[in-house]
C-alpha cells in the first residue's frame, strides 16, 4: 500500500507558538499535508493529527507549549499528536513523555512531516522522536490563512548570545541559494500573492551556505514580476549595511518598514549579552533609516531584567530607547534558559522587577506609536487589505506598516490607496477611506 494514501480523507489542527519562522513552517507543512489529501479542521471536529509547532525562547513559552500539547490531546481523543520545533528540538525526552504525543520530530525533519505522518498512521505502535543537529535547510513559502506570504531564506545562528537557546534550537547559519528563494517568490506570485514578508532567525548573515549575499538576494527578489511588497522581518543591526538601505531606498518593492533587535540600551549590559554593536552604531543605524526613509515604520526589540542589569544600567537604557526615533518597542522579559552563558552572570533581577521595567517600556513604546501613526492622519498611504474575518469589515497595511481598518466587500489580497483617518473604536487600527468619494445615489 502507498504510504501516503492512508493520508486521504484525514483532518488535521495545527498550533504555532512563537516567532514568524514558525508560522511560516507550520503554513508550509499544512500545505504539503493538504496536497497529500489531508484537510483542516472544522470547528467542532475530531482531528486526525494534531500538528505542534513549538517555540522555547522562554520558560514561559515552553509552559505554553506543554499546556497546547494537553490540551490538543484531550480535544481530539485517538488523534496522532506530533510535535517539532523549538521546544521539541532541546528537549525531545521531556516532550516525548507528555502522554498522548506519538511523534516529536527535530527542526531537520519539519520538511519531512508528510513522510513521517503517513508512515506513523500506518505504524499504531509509532511513539518516539526523531531529533537531529540542524544542518540541512528545509525549504518554506506559504500564506496559510493569511494574505501575506512568509518566504524563509535562512535558518539557524552562529551568535550564541548569553541569554538565547536558538543556536541550539535550530542549529548552525545556513541557507537556501538565491535562485531557488526567486522560484518560490515567482510560485507565490502565480498562487496571486501581492506580498512577501522575508524570514529567518538571522537573516542579514545570509549567504553562508552558498557564497551569496542578503544584498544580492534583495536585488533578485526585487525583480520578481507580481511581487508588490517585500518586507524583512528583522535583521541585526551590524548587519543592516548602508548598501542594503540605500537598495531599499530606492527598489521597487521593498517597504520602508525595519524590524531591528536592540535588546538593551545599556552598553555595558549589550557586552555582557555578547551582542555585537553598541548604542551609537545601533543609533546611527536608526537615524539612516530616517534620512534615507523619513516615513519608515521602526520596531525595536527589547529585553528586560537580564542577568547583570542593574537598576542604574536599566536607567541607561530607558534614557537610550527613548531618545530613539522608532515607531514601536517589542518588549520582553529575561527567562533563565539552562545552558546559557547568562547563568554565570551573578546579579539576578527580581520578578517584580521585570515586571516594573516592561511596563516602563511598555509606556515609552504606546507613546511613540501614537505619535508615528498620528503623523499619518490625513494622508493617502497604499493598503493592502487582508482577508476579511468579519463581513464587509477589512484590515490591512500601509506601506509603512500602519494598520488600518476599512468597511467594503469583495476586497480580499487587494491594494489600494487610502486616505487614513482617526483611531477605529478600540484604538487598534486608523480608519481609511478611499480616495475618492463614492458617487451619490440617482446620479446626483
């Protein structure tokens, strides 16, 4: 019997927890299930197999994790629980143990799901894990149920910050070649897709597989016909060179939008981090961005209550951030993660503490975001509306990555200039309206 026939007519669920890597993985996986004749599954269904995407960046996501494997084995009682991902990757014994999982496959074996689901039905007494070093890379471009497509070009890290588990997690830098990254932007491109966000774990180190350059990636994709936006998920500021702005700058269809980790403020806790820049290459970073870009959307990641931040280093920090000419802060908290250099640093923030100082933050962020997307008010931005989950009620992007809300019908994947208003009702989003005014009932 084929394997791969005893996949017909099964349902799948899928969880994700973590970054956009992970979802782009996970919508690939789908698709490659679906082409196999498995489909999604209906509200109030029994699944067939249960897909678990994991993440382990925190204690916290791992609790999170263990909590969504539970709770997908009670829902959908009999059901082939399989788990990957990060979590999966670090700890394939601890995973294994949770009762009900029947696989747990490693970050190399994402792009065999098929293979290995098909083999495990035919197998009921399949239960254990699958879990290599990430050495290869596996290959994703998919939208899932979003409007957007997430093309991954690179995978694993070579920076083994003290606070981060990802090297281990995912593996060493590598990536796909340039040639093939176009293929799959030309294939999203035949499916209807209009936007391309890039992804990866450290994608501005692009090239260590092939011998290419992220530059010379950027200039490829840039030329892919039907592509109309791309947007680089984050790349780490000592890796945003100045060729690669002014490229943006000036492409067709690359997005003054920048996602550019900072972590601390501070100096001298960035040394203690391993992080490979300072405060002043990180500022001058932003403020070329700003010339180059006056209406750049900026998000910043940071993280608080590391080991080593003192009350007067976090002070430091504060003072940095908010000096900073951004648009938004991603704010995490420090989570001991057993065996990382981190754990030797002595100097231990409380849990209070933490709390204290995102909330700082937190404030600092609202407050520059308010202040980018009033800029806006008034003005005419191209939005490309996504999927409507509500009927006749739309959100979207502008090219600058303000979000907006839009009432219209038959508008799915669609771009359109937009004049943006004020704040919709819960302050999430600014309203839009079309450029031009609709014409009056009776030709009047």
């Amino acid at each position: 019997m084929n394997s791969l026939a005893v996949l017909q007519g099964k349902k799948a669920a899928y969880f994700t927890l973590g970054c956009k890597l992970n979802f782009a993985e996970t919508a690939t996986i789908g698709q490659q299930l679906s082409e196999a004749g498995v489909r999604k599954v209906r509200k109030g269904e029994i699944a067939d197999i249960c897909i678990i995407n994991t993440c382990s960046v925190t204690e916290v996501a791992d609790h999170k994790c263990r909590q969504a494997i539970h709770k997908f084995v009670r829902q959908h009682p009999g059901a082939l629980v399989v788990v990957t991902g990060c979590y999966a990757q670090l700890k394939p014994e601890e995973v294994s143990a949770i009762e009900g999982v029947s696989l747990v496959l490693g970050q190399n074996e994402k792009g065999k799901v098929v293979e290995r689901v098909s083999l495990a039905i035919l197998d009921k007494a399949a239960n254990g894990s699958s879990v290599q070093n990430g050495e290869t890379f596996v290959p994703s471009c998919s939208c899932g149920d979003r409007t957007r497509y997430f093309l991954k070009v690179q995978d694993g890290c070579n920076y083994f910050c003290t606070y981060c588990t990802i090297p281990f997690a995912r593996g060493r830098s590598r990536n796909g070649s340039i040639a093939s990254l176009v293929e799959q932007a030309r294939q999203a491109a035949d499916k209807g897709g209009k936007e391309i966000v890039i992804t990866g774990v450290n994608i501005g180190d692009f090239g260590r597989s092939t011998g290419e350059s992220f530059l010379n990636l950027l200039r490829a994709l840039d030329e892919v016909e039907g592509i109309q936006r791309y947007r680089i998920s984050s790349i780490e500021p000592n890796l945003l060179t100045d060729e690669i702005l002014q490229f943006c700058a000036r492409s067709r269809a690359f997005m003054p939008h920048f996602h550019i980790p900072l972590q601390s403020g501070s100096d001298e806790v960035l040394r203690l981090m391993h992080r490979r820049y300072d405060t002043q290459l990180f500022y001058n970073k932003v403020a070329r961005v700003r010339e180059l870009m006056p209406d750049a959307f900026i998000g910043v990641d940071v993280i608080v209550g590391t080991r080593g931040e003192t009350a007067e280093l976090f002070d430091e920090a504060e003072r940095f951030i908010a000096s900073l000419p951004i648009s938004q802060l991603h704010v995490f908290s420090y989570s001991e993660r057993p065996g990382t250099a981190a754990l030797r640093i002595p100097h231990v923030v409380r849990p209070e503490e933490k709390h204290e100082r995102s909330q700082r933050l937190l404030a600092i962020s609202n407050e520059k975001l308010q202040a980018f997307y009033a800029c806006f008010i008034g003005s005419t931005r191209p939005v490309l509306l996504e999927h409507s989950r509500k009927a006749g009620l739309y959100n979207g992007f502008t090219d600058n990555y303000i979000k907006i809300e839009y009432r219209g019908q038959g508008l799915d994947n669609t771009l359109l200039p937009l004049r943006l208003n004020g704040w919709n009702a819960d302050h999430t989003a600014l309203r839009a309206d079309p450029t031009d005014p609709p014409p009056c009932e009776g030709g009047e």
